[in-house]
C-alpha cells in the first residue's frame, strides 16, 4: 500500500510520540509506580498506535482501491474492511 508523503509525515510523528510514551511506560513500571499510572499511560500508547495504523489504512484507501499503478488488482471493499478491522 502506498501512502502519500504527508501522511507518511503525521504518521511518523505519531509513532515517535507513542514511542516516547512506550518509553515512559517502561521506566514508570521499573520505578515501581502505581498500577493506575502505568495502565493509564499504557492505554495512551495503544490509542497513539491505533491512530498511526487508521492514518495509514485512510490514506492508503484511495490508492488500493484504484490500483492504477499496473503493480498489483485493486483490493476489494472485503479486503480492505479486514486490513481496517486488524486495527480493532
């Protein structure tokens, strides 16, 4: 799936921030910090991922669903709504 060049951009940024997250997460539990903390911020990391792969899957719709570069068909609406649905 090609994703054009701004989004690649946003979606990038989101990665390193959930990343950073990540990180946090990792050094609170080795500090032993409340379990509240540690699940609140781990539950800020999912939600960072989720929304860096539906940024990849909306920009990339157009591009499978015309498929016009000769590489590859088209995805179908079924394929496409599976690859949307391994983000839930």
């Amino acid at each position: 799936m090609q994703v054009d060049e701004e989004a690649v951009g946003a979606v990038l940024n989101r990665l390193r921030r959930a990343q950073g997250q990540l990180a946090g997460v990792i050094a609170m539990i080795e500090a032993g910090r409340d379990c509240k903390d540690v699940v609140t911020q781990l539950a800020a990391v999912s939600r960072a991922l989720d929304r860096a792969g539906f940024k990849i899957v909306a920009s990339g719709m157009r591009q499978c669903m015309a498929a016009s570069d000769g590489d590859a068909p088209p995805m179908s609406e079924a394929e496409l709504e599976k690859l949307f649905l391994a983000l839930a």
